[in-house]
C-alpha cells in the first residue's frame, strides 16, 4: 500500500513540474471589421459586435477593429450582435439586435477592392494585414434597402505551433 502511495506522488510530482516547466502557448488571433457612414449615421463592426450610431462615439480607428479585445459601445444608437462571429467578412453577414424585438440587419457585399496587404512575422508567427474598400446593401428590418461604403480591416497573427520562445 505504501508503494503504491509512493508512486502516485511521484507520478504527481512529475507531473506538477512538467506544466511548470512548460511554456504558454499562445493563441493566434483572428479579427475583423468594417466602419463606413449611412446618411448621418455611423456604421461599425467588429467580429461580435455591429453598431449604428449618429454621435462621434465611439472613436474607433479602423486599425483598433483589427484588434481582437476590441469592444463596440453605443450609448445613443442601436447595438447588434453578430449571427456569424467566427465566418469573417462574407458575401453576407447578418446582425441581431441586442433589444427583444428580434430585428435583424443584413450587410450583403456588393464590391471589395483591396487596398492595402502587409504579411510580416512577430517572432516565430506569420502575421497578414489585409484592407479593403467594400460596398454593402444595407437592409434593416422592413425599411427600405440603401448602399453604405465602408473601409474594412482583416487581422490574423498565426500560432507558433508549439511554444513561441
């Protein structure tokens, strides 16, 4: 019986030193998102979130969508969630809004011109800026269909495959 306690602390021990002797791995990141205005309005996304706002708040920089711990606030104007947060910038995204009455947005994109790409490294991981000037329909709920040309950003940093020291 003593043996046997033995062994599984050791076994125990062993284990305890090897998580921390290992070193974190670190997640690749994916985000994305678009900004553009509609009439007097302002239009953002990010993967989570959609905003529809006639303030100047948030004061969001394209490159900050490209940034996955963004977070779009809207005190005034309408909050969406993403149906599709993990499908990246599609042909067509659909919006829900955050309230409970179940209305939904749809961007359908119409054109896309690339207008800027940079692929780099950040130490062992490969790292893809892609910009684009994209043209949506804008179709929200019953109202009637309008076109919105907004600058959109495509972020990825890769995994190291394995610890990244």
């Amino acid at each position: 019986m003593k043996a046997r306690v033995a062994v599984a602390l050791a076994v125990l021990a062993v284990s305890i030193v090897a998580m921390a002797m290992a070193s974190p791995a670190s997640a690749g990141v994916w985000a994305w998102g678009c900004m553009g205005k509609l009439g007097n309005e302002r239009v953002i996304f990010d993967r989570n979130t959609l905003i529809v706002t006639e303030s100047k708040q948030p004061a969001v920089k394209l490159e900050q969508l490209g940034n996955s711990g963004s977070t779009l606030e809207t005190q005034d104007g309408l909050t969406f969630d993403n149906l599709g947060g993990n499908d990246g910038l599609e042909k067509s995204m659909s919006f829900k809004i955050n309230d409970t009455t179940g209305r939904k947005l749809t961007l359908i994109e119409t054109s896309s011109h690339k207008t800027f790409y940079r692929k780099g490294h950040v130490g062992r991981r490969e790292e893809y800026t892609t910009k684009f000037q994209k043209t949506f329909r804008y179709v929200f709920d019953k109202e009637p269909e309008r076109t919105i040309k907004m600058q959109c950003i495509d972020y990825v940093l890769t995994t190291c495959g394995g610890p990244c020291s």
